[in-house]
C-alpha cells in the first residue's frame, strides 16, 4: 500500500468523536484522484456515516457488521483479478455480515453471496463542448423570467415537503430510495455540499437540486426534487443551466451527473449534453445465516 500512500498520514487514530477517520492530507489525497461520486470521502462518510480505510489504492468504509467497497481504483487501471484479491483482502480484515460492492465488474467470488444487484452507467458532462440548444436556451429565459434561483446549505421542511411528494408519485429503486432519505443529515454535517432552490414570485419551491463541489476535477450532481404542486415549466432545466455556470464559476471541466437510473432520467441527462463514460455495477452481499439485515434497509431506516 506504501506506494501509493507515499508516506502520507492519511487517517485519524481517534475516531471517538464520530467523524470520518481522515487527516486533511487523506481527504486531500481522495479528493485529487476522485473521478467517481463514491471517491468523495466527506459525502460517502456523512451519507453512510461509516469509516473511511484504503485497500491499496481503493476506497473503502466500514461500521458495526457492514463494509463498503468502492471499486474503481484511484491510480491503476482496473482489472477483476486484482479487484477480487483487494476485496477478499477487505473481506479478511473486518470479516462483515453485509459487503456493499460498487464498481465497474462485480467479481465472480461473490456471486453466489450477492442477494441484491443493478447495473447502470455514470453519465457525465464536458462543460467545454456542451452547447444547449436554441430550444433550451429558450425555455431556460422562460423559466428564469418566472422563478429565482437561491443557493442554500440547509434541508428544510419545504424541501422534505417536495420529496414526500416526489416519492408519492415516482417509485425510486432502493438505493436512489435511501439517498433522498438521507440527505437532511447529510446537508446538515457537510461543509462542502450545496441547494439550489427555484423559487416563483410567491417564494414557494418549485424545485431543487444537491450539489457537491468538494471533488478537484469535477463537480456532482447528487440528486434533484421538483413540484407537481407548485409546477413552473421547466424549472429543472432552469437549475441545470445554473449547476453549469457555478461549475464552470469554481473552474471545473466536467459536472458527474450520477446513474442514469430510469430511461426518463437519462434522458433528460442527455438532452443537456450528458453521456454515458463508465460502467456501474452494484452488488449487495451476505455472510450471515439467516440473511442480515439490508444495508439499503438500515440507510432508509436512519441507523447507519
């Protein structure tokens, strides 16, 4: 592991005081090499609330029966023979009931224990060589003409509001499921995470979205929330031109937009210049008999 660590001291020794177990030169370290939303270490720390460790140069995070393994490596090429071998090395040293695989191949030794998969792709932006269309730049104006866009780092009963709604209306899959429900803890810890609100004439929010920055390289589009209540024709498209201009604002050259999720969803992604560039598989594992209990179920519940 030393030679990628080149002798940083990278982790904490005391962690009783419930933060993530990184130094700044460890959160400076995973945040330089970061090319997927998984990389961040505050946003994986406070979202799981877990431990932060490396395995070589993957990430990883561990609390009570469950680890995390992040595989897309942070300065090799991935290859399967080795991603096997670092997570059987994970797998050794914590001995987990529940192992939350994500990478870009789940390994084939965990087949026979993965009780929960999907398979997905990270679809991203180059903000150099997007040009929205004449059509989009149109209904952005219209839509800027009706709402104002605030920025904000807290997560209010209005925003809980049109989330219940969203999710009264759309069946989201477990884990999109367990990342709205954990971001008012999320938002409320993180130093770097960002709101932005359209609001119409009567300050009511139409939409929002969540915004990570903390990443060198690029910014994440965490997720997005918008109103059937109180709808403003296209209000998403409004904040995704405004996503665009503070990421190009902090100097950034690309916006992660997340999975694609749903056909809808990668849609609206690729309307506004977003592409597909890499390929996500995820893996829920079992060790224990009977079955533990969900990792997914735990983060819907609030117990990690």
């Amino acid at each position: 592991m030393q030679k990628f660590l080149r002798g940083l001291n990278l982790f904490k020794t005391d962690t009783s005081n419930g933060e993530p177990g990184l130094t700044p030169a460890g959160e400076q370290y995973l945040l330089a090499r970061a090319y997927v939303p998984e990389h961040i270490p505050t946003m994986m720390g406070l979202i799981s609330r877990g431990r932060p460790f490396l395995i070589e140069d993957h990430l990883g995070l561990v609390k009570d029966n469950w680890l995390i393994f992040i595989g897309y490596p942070l300065e090799t090429e991935f290859t399967p023979e080795r991603c096997r071998g670092l997570v059987e090395q994970a797998l050794q040293t914590y001995r987990p009931e529940i192992l939350w695989f994500i990478g870009p191949e789940i390994p084939a030794s965990l087949a026979d224990t993965c009780r929960r998969r999907n398979s997905d792709e990270y679809y991203q932006l180059e903000l150099e060589s997007s040009k929205p269309k004449s059509s989009l730049r149109r209904v952005v104006k219209k839509a800027a003409a009706a709402l104002a866009v605030d920025q904000t780092n807290r997560f209010t009963p209005e925003h809980q509001a049109l989330v219940t709604e969203f999710k009264q209306r759309q069946e989201l899959p477990p884990l999109i499921d367990a990342l709205y429900e954990a971001m008012p803890a999320y938002l409320a810890r993180s130093s770097t995470a960002a709101i932005l609100n359209a609001r119409d004439g009567s300050g009511r929010l139409a939409a929002f979205y969540v915004v990570e920055p903390a990443a060198h390289a690029f910014d994440t589009f965490v997720l997005g929330c918008y109103s059937r209540q109180n709808y403003v024709p296209h209000a998403s498209d409004l904040l995704f031109f405004e996503m665009m201009d503070l990421a190009r604002a902090r100097g950034k050259s690309t916006i992660n937009l997340g999975l694609g999720v749903n056909r809808g969803i990668s849609r609206f992604k690729k309307k506004w210049g977003g592409l597909p560039y890499l390929k996500y598989e995820f893996c829920e594992c079992c060790f224990t008999r009977p079955p533990a209990r969900s990792v997914v179920d735990l983060l819907l519940e609030g117990k990690l």
